[in-house]
C-alpha cells in the first residue's frame, strides 16, 4: 500500500513538472521561429518566369516575417526598385498588404512623376531589385541583395496562340452541330414519310399485264378514300380543337351536351304543367279571335233614306 502512495506522488511530480516546462519549451520555439533570418518565401512571377503579362506589370513577394510598419516603411520602399535589361530604373509604386504583413508588392507605375507615359515593353527582361537594406517589422535587414528577374510577354505570339485557340473552339462547335442534326435526322428517320413515286399507269400495265384503265380506276379510288380519310381525320381534330376551346371558356358547373333533350326524354316523370296552361290559353285567344270575326260580319252600313 506504501509502495502504491509512493508511485502515486511520483507520477503527479511529473504530471506538475511537465505542465510548468511545456509553456516554457513552447516560448523557446517561439522565440527560434523568432529569431529566424529575413529571407523571401515565394515571388509572383518566380525568378527566371516568361510571358509575364504587360498590363499591371508588377512582383509579388512574400516574407517569412511582417515587413511592413509605419517606422521602416520609407526604408523599404527606397530598397524596392525595377529595371529593364539596361540597367534603366523604370518608374514604380511599393505597395503593403494590410491583411498579411508579410506581403508587398512592387508594380510598374505607367505614369512618370513628371506626366509622362511610362511604356512596358513586350518579350523584355525585367528585374526587380530588393537592396540588403530592406528591414522586417523586427528591424532586421535582409542582409544580401535579392534579385527575381522576368521577362515580359509577346503580344504577336499571345494573338497567335488565342486566334488558334478560337479556331480550333469553331471547328469543335461546328463539328458538334453537325453531328447534332444528324443524330436527330436519324431519330426522325423512321416517322419521315416516304416520297411517292410519280404514278405511272403504263409502266405497271407492262409489268402486271393488266389494261390501263383498271390501273387508273383503282388508282382513283385508292386516292379517293385516302382523301376521304383525310377529310374525317380534319374533322376530328377540329371538332376536337373545338371542344377543348369551348372547355377552356365554359363556366365551372356547366358542360357540353351533343344534342338538345327534353325532360321527359331524360327519363323524368315530371309534370310542370306549363304545356296545359299553354294549350288553354291559345285555345281562350282563339275564341277571342273568333269571336271578333263574328262581330266584324253582323256589322251592315245604313241606307240613307
């Protein structure tokens, strides 16, 4: 039991001893990471690239350290320059990311200090210069002279390239619609009707050997009932499209009947009684009418004494 206390105390020692020295080791690795030299990480273009574009010609470079303070900022903006492959500083502007310290980016100002138009050339070496003296947030100096040189595009070659590239988009199109309407003329195909052949009476004669005149006459009933079938085949679809017209407009709860029914022929036994009421009353005018004729006769002129 004595034993098991003393193993007990043993492990929580180290437990506590390992808890102190790990923030210790972690701030010691901090502080190597820290004390890491001033060195570029990556450029945009890298170093040695071709057919870099002309219009906002410029490097991006990326440190291993926030380069960017308010303290060192003019000091590094005078280590940044570009040259041509003359030697010739050509005209730029120094630009710090804000979001990463870490970030500048040195760009081809294309307007001189004095007005003047400042021109990239095409398919030129370029290089931007970044003097030892440029310093990290830290204030320590890169330390050597660092170089990312590049050269710029072709114009003439980069228009080749597109007008070959839309060519060979056009052709592609062209092909494919193509072959487009000719899978959908072969899906067609079989519901395409087939072109009749000029009806030459003669010629089946000569091949059946039957008379001519009954070769027409049966051609002209055969084009008779296919005109007949034709004309009912009209009919139906418009009585159809007329019947979906009248659907379309017919108010709710009211519906299309072929032909006008009386009650009676509908199957009801109801008597409403207006047709009794209808029957007297014209035989009441009747008499009435009759009645007039009758005055209208007994009525004389008088002579005149």
């Amino acid at each position: 039991m004595v034993q098991a206390k003393r193993i007990g105390a043993i492990l929580c020692a180290l437990m506590i001893a390992f808890t102190v020295a790990a923030p210790s080791a972690l701030a010691a690795k901090e502080d190597n990471a820290a004390g890491d030299a001033l060195k570029i990480v990556k450029t945009s273009p890298n170093d040695g690239e071709k057919n870099v574009p002309l219009e906002n010609m410029g490097v991006k470079v990326q440190f291993n350290k926030e380069v960017y303070n308010t303290d060192n900022e003019k000091t590094n903006v005078a280590a940044c320059k570009l040259v041509d492959s003359k030697g010739k500083e050509v005209e730029s502007m120094v630009l710090f990311n804000p979001k990463d310290k870490t970030e500048l980016l040195v760009l081809a100002d294309t307007v001189g200090e004095d007005g003047s138009t400042v021109t990239v050339e095409a398919k030129t070496e370029y290089k931007l210069v970044i003097d030892e003296s440029f310093v990290g947030a830290d204030g320590e100096s890169l330390g050597s002279t660092q170089e990312i040189t590049f050269t710029t595009l072709d114009p003439s070659s980069s228009m080749k390239i597109s007008m070959i590239m839309m060519l060979v988009m056009v052709v592609a199109m062209v092909f494919a619609s193509s072959r487009a309407v000719k899978k959908q003329k072969e899906k067609e195909e079989p519901y395409r009707p087939k072109k009749e052949e000029k009806f030459n009476p003669y010629k089946i004669a000569k091949e059946t050997g039957r008379p001519v005149e009954e070769i027409i006459a049966e051609e002209n009933r055969r084009r008779e009932k296919e005109a007949a079938r034709a004309a009912r085949k009209a009919k139906r679809q418009h009585e159809n499209e007329e019947e979906e017209i009248i659907e379309e407009y017919m108010e709710p709860g009211h519906y299309k009947v072929k032909t006008v029914r009386t009650v009676a022929q509908g199957g009801s036994s109801y008597i409403t009684g207006r047709k009794a009421e209808a029957e007297k009353k014209a035989a009441i005018e009747a008499k009435i009418k009759a009645s007039k004729a009758k005055g209208s006769k007994g009525k004389g002129k008088k002579k005149k004494k």
